[in-house]
C-alpha cells in the first residue's frame, strides 16, 4: 500500500461504506467506502449542515487545514461540516485500494455524478440529513457542487463553486488529456501495471511541470511568488515543491480522477442543453472563479453563472492562479471566506 | 531530405552564405547559408530597407503571406522587405540539412544573438545596408528583434516586437521545456537520430497538442473559434489543424530552435541588468503584444515597455491568442498594420 494515503498524513478520517454503487459507465462497486471528516455538530433542526467536496489530488486534510476553523466561514462551532473526498482520491475507494479484479487499471470509470449520489447517500442514510445549508468545493470540488445543485435541486440550499465550471470546457479537456498522456507516456507506467510510483516518476515530474505551466499563473512567476514561497528558481520550485507534492501519489489515482473530472457536464441532465440544466438550480449560488485561472478563466465561469437563476458572479482576486485553493495567498483565502460568510446569510 | 523545407512549399527564396559564424555557446558553423526571401527594391539612399524575422516552425512563406503586400504596412512598392528565416528553421542552416559532423543532433547550440549577428553580416555585407528602417517580427521573430535594437541601437530606427519578450521569463522557458521533452520522450526519437519525421509522430502530436493549450486561448475554444476555422471538434482541431501543422517538421530542427527560445535574453549585453540593456535602445518601439496570448501575455510585454526610452505599448486585440500571428483574425491583422503605418510614419 502506498503510505501517502494514511491517516498519519491526511487523517482524521472515517472510512463510511455507502454499500454497492452502480456506476454511469456501466461498472459496479460492490463496496464504495468513502472516507470522511466532520468537525462540529449537526443540531436538532438538521439544518446546519455544510457538505465540503475535494479537488483532483486533494483530500479532505488541506480543506480542513486551508478553509475550516473557528471564525472561518466554515465554522464547525455553528455548522456541521462533512468533507467527502472523491472516488479515486487513494482515501475513498481508489485503484490503488480496491479489492481484487477492480485494482489499479481495471478499476472502472467514474463521474462525478457518481460521487454526488455516493455523497447523497451518505449524507441521507448515514446521517439523517435532508437539506445542506450549502456545498461548496473548488475545480473538481465546484464539478460535484454543481452536479448537486442541479441533481439534487431541492436539497441545496446555497452552492459555491469555486474554480471551477458546471459543464467542462474542450480546451480544459485538453490540457487534462495532456496531463494524463504525461503519466502514460512512461514506459515505467506499464499500462498501470507498475510496481510503485517510483516507477513512474518521470511521468510524474512532466505531470507536475505541466501543472506549473498552468497551475498558476505568468503574473504569480513574474512576481517573484515562487521566490517567495520560499524557491530560488523555476526548476528549484518544480522540484522541490511541485514534483515533491505529486511524486509520492498514485498514477493509476490520479487517472481516474483525471478521466473524471474531463468528463464533468451537468447539461447530460437535459440533453446536453447546458441552458435548461443550470436553470433547475435553486440554490442561492455564488461562482468564484480566481481572477488569474489559466484553465477555468473567469470567461468560462461567467459564461455558466449567466444562466443560473438566483446565482452572482464574485470573482476572486489573486495573482496565484488555480492553484490560489492551496492558500497560498492569504488575501485570496479572506476573500473566500468572505463571500462565503455573506452567501451563508443569506435566507434560504 | 525532407520535402517540407523545398522551394516549392516555402520558396521563393534564396540562400546567401554569409560564411564562418562562430557561435556564442562555443560552437562554430563553418559555413551559414540564410534564406532569404526579399520583396521590393533597395532605393538609392538605402533608406527604406526593412528586416522580417521569423519565429518557432515559422518561415519567410507565412510573413509573406500575412504581413507582406501592397497596400499593406510591409510594403513592397515602398520598401526593400528582407526576411530572413531563422538558423534551426530548416530553410537556413539547421539540424536536418546541416554537413556530415554537424548534422542532426549534433548541430551546435544557437542563440537569439548568434542569429542577429549573421543577419548584420548578411544586410551590412552582402545588401549594403547601414540602416534599417524597421525591423519586426513576432514570438521568436520578436526576440530577434529586441536583439537587433539592443545590440545593435544605431542601425534600428524603428522596431516593432510583436507578441514575445526581450528577457525570456521563467513560465515561458518551462513551457518550452515541455514542448521539447513532448518530442525526446518519444521512444522514437532515440536520441535524435530517428529515420524520419513520421518515427517521431506520437512526440510530434503530444508537441502539436501542448500548442493547442497554450497557442490559441480559453476564449478561442469558447467561442467556437476553431469551428469557424473549419473543425467540428477539439479533437478534429488537434488532428487536422495543429498536428497537421507539425507532423512534417523535422524534430531536431524544432529542438534547435526552442532552446534558442528559453534563452532569448538581451539583458545579457549588460550583465543581467534587464533595465540597462533596454535602456540603451534608440529606435522608436511599438511593443505590441496579443491581448489572449497565454505564454508573451500583456503584463510581461508591459513590464519590458517600460524600460524602453521611446516606447509606447500597443496591444492587438483578439481571441486567437498567440497564434494570432497565422494571420485567422483578420482584424487583427488590420490593427497590427495599423500600428506598423503608425510607426513607419513617425520620424526617425
């Protein structure tokens, strides 16, 4: 087993079996567990309940540790917040995890609208809850909140999607089929038959370069960012800290929540009619594309929030691109909070 | 030899050996033959001769069509139009027509300065030229340019970088890097000796894909701009269009001008000092960068504008991103004419 996805390194975690998911593609999971981390206390009403969904690589460790706390938006003295980390993340059931003939390359294809029901259920049946008083996420955290807010309509009370889009974009889909080809293209890889990461750590060095490229921005290098970050150089910051985050993870992991997330299209609810999807939200929806996002610019976000009913456009400024999730800018993450603050007051 | 460099797709042009150029990185070309494609007539007071440089994959045929004509600002009723294709650009001396122990991947390494100085040797000794009364050209071509003006500040009256910088950033220099490891990672490639261009295919598609992120711009796609080209779909784009585009280059040819790329760097004249180099310019600059351009964006074009006595920033308008420069918006093209009639016409 691959240490990365212990609890010493992303815990505390409980490990919720949702039993047997049937998946869009055609796949079954016998057992689905999904690893999950609360802080605070539904209360009696049921009512405070805040549903936290996890981005591509990420878990619900840099959640907690970037966006949960006391005085924060996300304040588990008032709500009770639930942070699932997808299918494919290497904590829920993974390739890297899973029993016998769905390991590693035959694990089957995911959507994300098999996490949202996964989630659904385990938020219904585990813990009672009827109503979210919001779910949020960002990149592929923002794919599952929109897939909820149109799933599941009545159940959202307040969405916000943080950089990221209702329906992916072609050229998004490219550069994550670019990210993919970086890993499969090793021959280490062995058409994911490869001993360890280790294996595959050339592929997983061009992957991180490639989310360098676009991960951040050409202002947040032009800057000096990286420098202050504490990196002399690009190749001391794509060492030291990019390819040292990716290397220890999964390839197999990581493919699955790649082919995933290319995938994230809310319009399949209504025949590809992305107009008549987003027009079934009721959610009080706030999108929050980061100013600088190489790969779901502000453009694309717009574009979407245009046709979502009771839905505002408040972009987040910040020179540090996508990759602003990792709270790496502190004046970015204040926004945040605070159109979370203002969006969690509003009546809903 | 590959049929892709003939006359017959990239001619009319012809080839001037400038002879001995000994290169800054140590290396010596004992013969450099240009091409060299000239349009219009040198006039008597050899006043009015304007250089074109070429940038990455691009050739004098592509200037000639887009940029060169009667009527347009390159005008070759009015001025003696040179344009000269770059060492490593398969037209010129490069990797893949290179002699016997220069050929292929042994062909020596290539600066941005090696470049300008056989160019200076080409129109000072072969044309007679003391003057220029512009020189401009985009991506590379630009780097080329920022050259002549810096090394050569007495000779340029005017310049006019369009879409590429003068110091050669950090994110740049790594997205050059993933396109040069998209071809060495190919098993194909062996090292650069490879039997023909179509060994490298799978490497050449993955560079050609790279393109297609960074080249164009998010807004492009959305737009449907590569439906208005002609392309139903991403995937058609990718095929048709770029990999099209690149699959008859050849791969050491592609690497020899791309290391040039990461390196294209005039603060070197002055011992890094990046405002001390563009200090010394003297010709009137339009730095003139693409709106979209995701890897030469405005903000870096600006920050180098400013260094620059007597200079203004004149950005182009459009969707199309850096690629821009192969001429798919028209009205783009418009505004780049527009400026350059505005700069011919001021005093110099």
């Amino acid at each position: 087993m691959n240490a990365y996805y212990s609890q010493d390194a992303h815990g505390p975690f409980r490990l919720i079996d949702i039993g047997r998911l049937e998946l869009a593609e055609g796949g079954v999971l016998e057992n689905c567990p999904l690893a999950v981390a609360t802080h605070g206390q539904l209360n009696a009403a049921r009512d405070n309940a805040i549903l936290v969904t996890t981005w591509y690589s990420g878990t619900s460790k840099i959640m907690e540790q970037v966006f949960i706390g006391p005085g924060r938006a996300l304040d588990p003295t008032r709500y009770f917040i639930v942070v699932v980390n997808q299918i494919g993340s290497g904590l829920s059931v993974s390739p890297h995890n899973a029993p016998g003939a769905l390991a590693g390359p035959n694990f089957p294809k995911v959507r994300i609208g098999d996490d949202v029901r996964a989630q659904h259920r385990l938020l219904t049946e585990h813990f009672g809850i009827q109503r979210l008083a919001l779910v949020t996420g960002g990149s592929m955290g923002a794919q599952q909140t929109y897939e909820w807010a149109v799933r599941y309509p009545e159940m959202v009370a307040r969405a916000a999607p943080i950089a990221g889009t209702a329906c992916n974009t072609e050229h998004d889909f490219l550069f994550t089929e670019l990210l993919m080809e970086a890993i499969t293209t090793d021959p280490g890889f062995r058409d994911g038959h490869y001993a360890s990461s280790e294996g595959v750590a050339a592929g997983l060095k061009r992957h991180a370069k490639l989310w360098t490229l676009m991960g951040w921005s050409t202002e947040f290098f032009r800057c000096g960012r990286h420098h202050a970050l504490g990196f002399d150089s690009m190749q001391a910051f794509v060492d030291g800290f990019m390819t040292g985050y990716f290397a220890p993870m999964d390839p197999n992991n990581l493919l699955c929540m790649a082919w995933k997330w290319q995938r994230g299209d809310v319009s399949l609810h209504a025949g590809h009619d992305k107009a008549a999807a987003l027009g079934r939200i009721r959610a009080k929806t706030y999108v929050m594309p980061i100013t600088t996002d190489m790969f779901f610019p502000p453009s694309d976000c717009q574009a979407e929030q245009q046709l979502i009913p009771n839905s505002e456009l408040r972009p987040i400024s910040s020179l540090d691109g996508h990759l602003t999730l990792f709270g790496t800018d502190a004046n970015a993450i204040t926004q945040i909070d605070a159109c979370l603050n203002e969006l969690l007051a509003t009546s809903a």
